[in-house]
C-alpha cells in the first residue's frame, strides 16, 4: 500500500513553519537566544516550549519499544485525531467509515472538516461487523476509526477481526486505544512494524491521570508521522504539559498501582450493579467504566443527579436504549453510588 497516494494533494506538497527552536535546536546551550523574540525575564515559561518534544518522545519511546520518529504528540488525542482528518480527507470529496456505538468527537471532527462519516453499526455483541464495513468502502474512504477498547460499550474488538480491517481497509485505520491500560489486549503499538496504514492513538487522559493536561499520543510509521508534524501547530505541547507528562512517565510504579485499584473497583462496582434490581445487565469492561443497561435510563439519571451523582446517559446512542455509563470512581464514591442505587 502507497500510503503517500492516499495523502490530500495540497498536503504531499505543504511546507512547514520552521520555527527559531527548529532552526536552532538546542535550548539548553549556554548561548544567547534572542531569535524568538521571547521576554528575556526569567518565568520558567517565558521561553517557547520544545516543537519535538524531544524529552516526552523518548521516553515514550523507551516504555513502548518504538522509534522518536514513531510518536507524535497533540494537545489531546482529539488533536491527533483531526490533524489525521486534515492530511487525508479531501473536504466535500472523501468520507471515513464509524462503528456507533463510539466516541462522539469523530463525526464531530468530520463534520469540522466537511468530510462524510459511513456508518457501520456494531453487532448484538458490539463488535464489528467485518465484511459490511469493507463493502461500505469506496475510493474516497480515507480512515476507518476503530475504538477498542470502545466508548461506550467498554469492550474490545476481536483481535482477528481488526486484523482483516487493516489489511481489507484500502486507507489508514486508526485505532484509539484511550483505555488500553485498562485491557488486558496487547496494544497494536507492537505491531505497527507489520502495517504501513495503521495508526494507533492513546492518551495521558485515563490511566496516566492527566486529563487535564492535554497530552495525546499517536503511534504509525515514521512516514504518516513525518506527515503529520508538516501540519501540527508549531508548538501544540506547551511546556507545562512536557514537564508533568516526564514526571508521570517517570513514575509508572504510581501509574499501575492507580490502575489495579481502578481495576479491582470495576470488578466490586460490577458485581454490586447487577444485584440492584432495576439494572437489567452490566456489560463486560475493559475500560475505566462500566455501560449498565437499566429499566428507564432518563428516569435513573435525573434520580442521580437529585443525589448528587453524575453518570453519562447513553440511552440516545444507538444499540444503547437505557444505558448509563459510570466511570469508576474511588472506593468512596462507588459505595456511595451503590447506597444511593440500592435507596432509588
Ligand atoms: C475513545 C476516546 N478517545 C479519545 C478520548 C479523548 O482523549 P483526549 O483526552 O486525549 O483528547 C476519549 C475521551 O473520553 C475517548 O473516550
């Protein structure tokens, strides 16, 4: 597959902006940088931040076993997401092909970028449906986004069957691994090597505990990733979010212990769910939350709310008639919501 065919015209040609800290790279020298016409007073922040992100990429690199060149960086995975959309799809031309139920920012960036979404409902058991989506496909379809594990259903998608989607897919097939820390699926990060149109993306948002921060990561070939940094806003990662993302990194023991509590409150929460009468099934996780199907999910959800909880009301998703989704919360909370459950 010829990824650079795949590529919006205008884009195989783009030049980058050539930042001061591109042209001269080494911030740390003890020269005088008067080239980026900063304020030369002392913040901690009055110089711009690394456009590479050199320190965050290695380190990444070290804990995923792939190359720098590998990684991008966005403020956000939603970032990653819509600068993907921005290199492949031709406005008013091309389309992408969705698996409702799924995360809602992808039509949401494709409606931004004038692109057609194709839907391809998941099955009864919210996987995907392999041979309809290929069908689905024309000349013009550019990505396919794949959620696994998915938001809102919590599962992860049949390894072979996203396998045959990558290979059956003429495009790139993107698959948004925002939960894998919560899985116990091998990340497709490792087989990148195998699959020049794949691209994988994750996040410091879930098990990293740094929503606020902003810090998605993709993982392809050095190739979509060259790509990608030709278009990225120059200095997409500022600075603060470099130096909290290497502290996190750096302290992965903090990371995995935070995800087994997560981990063993999700199987306690999951149990505790399906004994209260009026919820009819808790599907499996694989991700930081629970999809609990429920008698009358707007009823349920104002009750919540009236005592002080705020779930996800999922019911006006497709295949998710009376869903409500729970983030797993501490301990405290997820026996104050089981209280509040058991009381409605
Ligand atoms: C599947 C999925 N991908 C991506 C994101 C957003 O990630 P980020 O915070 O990195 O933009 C979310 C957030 O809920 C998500 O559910």
């Amino acid at each position: 597959m010829n990824i650079e065919n795949l590529l919006r015209d205008n884009i195989k040609t783009i030049k980058a902006y050539s930042s001061a800290r591109d042209e001269y790279k080494d911030a740390s020298s003890d020269m005088v940088f008067i080239d980026a016409n900063e304020n030369p007073f002392q913040t901690n922040v009055n110089r711009y931040p690394d456009p590479q992100q050199y320190k965050v990429k290695s380190k990444l690199a070290d804990i995923k076993g792939v190359k720098p060149s590998q990684i991008l960086l966005g403020n956000g995975s939603d970032e990653i997401l819509d600068l993907l959309f921005r290199a492949f799809c031709e406005p008013n031309q091309d389309n992408v092909i969705t698996l409702p139920p799924t995360y809602g920012m992808y039509s949401v960036l494709a409606d931004l970028n004038a692109v057609e979404v194709k839907t391809v409902l998941l099955d009864e058991n919210f996987e995907p449906e392999v041979e309809e989506i290929l069908i689905t496909q024309n000349n013009n379809s550019k990505i396919l986004l794949l959620c696994s594990p998915n938001n809102p259903t919590a599962n992860s998608f049949n390894a072979n069957k996203l396998e045959e989607l990558i290979i059956g897919f003429k495009g790139i097939v993107v698959i948004d691994e925002a939960y894998i820390d919560f899985s116990n699926q091998e990340s497709w990060v490792n087989r990148l090597d195998h699959f020049p149109n794949l691209v994988v993306t994750q996040t410091l948002s879930k098990a990293y505990g740094l929503a606020g921060i902003r810090l998605g990561v993709c993982y392809a070939s050095g190739f979509i990733i060259s790509i990608l940094n030709k278009i990225k806003p120059p200095y997409n990662i500022n600075q603060l979010t470099q130096n909290k993302a290497l502290e996190r990194l750096n302290d992965l023991d903090g990371v995995k212990q935070e995800v087994s509590s997560i981990l063993e409150q999700r199987s306690l929460l999951a149990k505790a769910l399906s004994q209260i009468p009026f919820i009819k099934e808790v599907y499996p996780s694989d991700a930081n939350f629970l999809l609990a199907k429920v008698d009358d999910a707007n009823q349920r959800y104002s009750q919540l709310i009236k005592s002080g909880i705020v779930v996800r009301n999922r019911t006006n998703q497709l295949l998710c008639d009376n869903c409500l989704r729970f983030t797993i919360g501490t301990e405290e909370e997820n026996k104050l919501l089981v209280k509040i459950l058991n009381q409605l």
